[in-house]
C-alpha cells in the first residue's frame, strides 16, 4: 500500500508539472497578443495554487498522528509547522518587492527579453518536478534515484542562476542605480536569486547526507523541508515571472 501511495505522488507530480508549463505557456501567449491583465494574475494564482497544494505539501499540516512529545512523528509535525512560520514571514519580503514593483512602474514593464523569461521560468519549473521526485523517491527508500533527482535539481537551480545573472543582468537595458526599471529588476531578481542560491547549498547538504545513508523512507524531515523550501523559490518565481516579463506595456 505505501509503495502505491508513493507511485501516486510521482503520477501526481507529473501531472501537476504538465500543467504548471501549460499554464505558463498560457501566461506567455497571452502576454505577447493582448495583454489581458486580469487573465495574467488569475493564471498566476492557479499556479501558485498548485505549487503549494500538491508540490509544497500543504495538506500535510493538518494530519493527525503520534501525541508522544518525544516521538519523530511529533516532531515532524512540529516541524513542518516551524517551517511553514518562517516561509510565511519570508514570504512578507517577496511580497513588499511586488508591491513596489506596481507601485513604482504602474502598468509598464521594463523592456526584458520574453523568451529568456520563459526559458529561465522553464528551467525553475522543471527543477521543482525533480525536487518532487527526489522526495518521493526518498519516501520509497529509492536512494539511487533520491541522489540523481537531487544532483539534477541543483544542476537546474545553477543554469536558472546562469541564465538570470549571467545572461539577463549582462543583457538588461539598464544599469544598477539608472532609474525606477533598474530598481525594481534588480532587487526583485537579487534577492530571489540569493534565495536559489541558498537552496543549491540546501541541496548539496542533503545530497551528500543521502550519500551517506542519513536519510531512510522512514526518517527523512531534512529532504521534505528542502523540498518545500525549494517549491516555495518556485512559488515566488511564478508571481515575479508575469510582475518583470508579461504585465504592462513598455516603458
């Protein structure tokens, strides 16, 4: 029966990443014809919905389980709670930036390259799919296919690092510090490429953990909070990628 639960959770993560770059696809088809805002951020929201239903475990905060304080079950309900606190008060952050990015440029957009906005949004997607299926694949006791969705993850967290600060940064019509544009892009991609970089180093931990068979289908808290924490990069990459890319007309 726990083998088949588990199947499900990969079945269920597929079907959640094929509709996640449906979606996206969606978002940038829509960006490029009529710009229909409403649109936009209802679709946005859908994605976001399912990142944290079904990629970010939501679910799991309110199951019940073993009352023994000293248990690992507890523990892991109490920590699962402590996480989900500090993805809140984080979240705060993100959300200030996006309130400034509307309340400084309105309805307008810097003049971005919306492929390599879709490219890099791609590359986040698909990353998050392999984070999924590193976790379930823990869950089975699979630790071969635990340490190569995880190398493949951090492998995809580097190349969406590449490609927004080595690529967009260099490529940007403006510079750090011209104007409101500049602004707004940097900070809004700065710290939410520090957050992926502080996940490839969240990544590499229990990578090299697995490695050494500290992690069971049992016992395995550190991989699930990596998970969530690198769904939840994901989560905030799905509102920035319409707020930077899509929304509003050129300035």
């Amino acid at each position: 029966m726990i083998h088949e639960n588990h199947s499900g959770s990969l079945r269920q993560g597929l079907i959640v990443f094929i509709f996640l770059a449906f979606l996206t696809l969606v978002e940038y088809f829509i960006a490029i014809t009529n710009q229909q805002l409403l649109l936009l951020t209802v679709v946005a929201v859908i994605k976001g919905g399912l990142v944290m239903y079904f990629y970010m475990h939501i679910y799991k905060l309110g199951e019940d389980g073993d009352t023994d304080q000293h248990s690992y079950d507890w523990k892991l309900r109490s920590n699962r709670l402590g996480l989900w606190l500090f993805i809140l008060s984080d979240a705060f952050v993100f959300g200030g930036l996006l309130v400034s990015r509307f309340n400084l440029l309105g309805l307008t957009r810097p003049d971005l390259d919306q492929f390599l906005g879709l490219i890099v949004t791609a590359v986040l997607l698909v990353s998050s799919f392999f984070m999924n299926r590193a976790e379930t694949q823990m869950a089975q006791g699979n630790q071969k296919g635990f340490l190569v969705s995880t190398s493949i993850t951090m492998l995809l967290g580097i190349g969406f690092l590449a490609g927004v600060m080595g690529v967009e940064w260099a490529n940007a019509p403006f510079s750090v510090g011209d104007n409101a544009y500049s602004a707004v892009f940097f900070m809004m991609t700065g710290m939410h490429a520090f957050h992926v970089l502080t996940g490839v180093i969240f990544l590499g931990i229990i990578l090299n953990n697995g490695r050494r068979g500290l992690y069971s289908a049992e016992e395995h808290w550190a991989v699930e909070a990596a998970t969530v924490y690198w769904h939840f990069i994901d989560l905030v990459w799905i509102l920035f990628y319409p707020a930077l890319y899509l929304i509003g007309r050129l300035a």
